[in-house]
C-alpha cells in the first residue's frame, strides 16, 4: 500500500475494498480504526521507524487475519508518502498452546 500525506491509500497491489479510501485518524475512511489505519497513522507521527500491528482480521481482505509493517517514505529530506505490507495469516508466530494443541491431535 502507499499512502499520500492526507492518508488516502493511492496504490494497492490487490484493490480491495480499502483502495482509494482515507486512513487517516481524523477523517471518515471505513477502515481508519483498523490495523492498516494504526499502522498508516504511526508510520505518520513517526516516519522514521517501522512499525507493525498485532494480529488481527481485516475487513478488507475477508476477514482474515493480518498484520502491517509501516514506514514513512521520503524524497530526500521531504516525507512524501508512507508505505505499508501486509503479512498474510501464514506468515504468523505461533503460540506454545497453539503447537502443544496441534501436537495432541
């Protein structure tokens, strides 16, 4: 995802529901309280860093679950955008339970 200043996402790869809405902790996207919206935000406040969310199901992509890696993005000295991953559901650390609970099938 690449995201303008504003917090409108600009470019996604799979154009799901939350391409071309707004992000932005002020404004009125659908998704701007999700995961990619706290990532977007943070990446904001904090360009410099990466940032990443818990798991989580995201609307947009079905509900499934997900997780987001932020940073801004600059051209030069100039913030001009932030960008945004998703890390699919397969990609997730799993728990001690979760192994202990698939060991015991």
């Amino acid at each position: 995802f690449f995201f303008d200043l504003q917090g409108n996402c600009i470019y996604s790869v799979f154009k799901e529901l939350d391409f071309a809405t707004n992000f932005a902790a002020a404004g009125t996207g659908p998704y701007r309280s999700s995961g990619l919206g706290e990532a977007y935000q943070a990446a904001l406040a904090s360009p410099e860093e990466i940032h990443v969310t818990r798991w989580a199901p995201y609307d947009p992509s079905k509900g499934a679950l997900a997780s987001f890696i932020c940073t801004g993005v600059r051209d030069g000295s100039e913030l001009i955008g932030v960008f945004c991953t998703q890390m699919p559901a397969e990609t997730r650390p799993i728990t001690v339970a979760e192994m202990e609970s698939a060991l015991d099938r």
